[in-house]
C-alpha cells in the first residue's frame, strides 16, 4: 500500500512540473512542438493526443 501512495504523489509531482513546463526528469524548460512537450537538455518528450 504505502508503494502505491508514494508513485501517486511522484505521479502528480510530475505532472505539476509539466504543467510549468518543466522537464520532470532534469529540470530543464520544456518547448512545445508540434502538439508535444520536449525537453532538448535530455530527450525527455510527451505527445498529448488531440
């Protein structure tokens, strides 16, 4: 139980960091592209589908 609590808030945390526009993984600016967010710093990347 107490694994399953901790990726939810790992979850959420990473999704308020894509809400900034920032990279969960390192932390750099995250640029929009073509209806994905893209990190140039470490390849990180999320398609939102339309």
């Amino acid at each position: 139980m107490g694994e399953n609590e901790s990726t939810e808030e790992n979850k959420k945390a990473e999704d308020e960091l894509i809400k900034q526009s920032i990279c969960p993984v390192c932390k750099a600016k995250l640029k929009h592209t073509e209806g994905c967010l893209e990190c140039a710093a470490c390849g990180w990347s999320l398609c939102l589908e339309a």
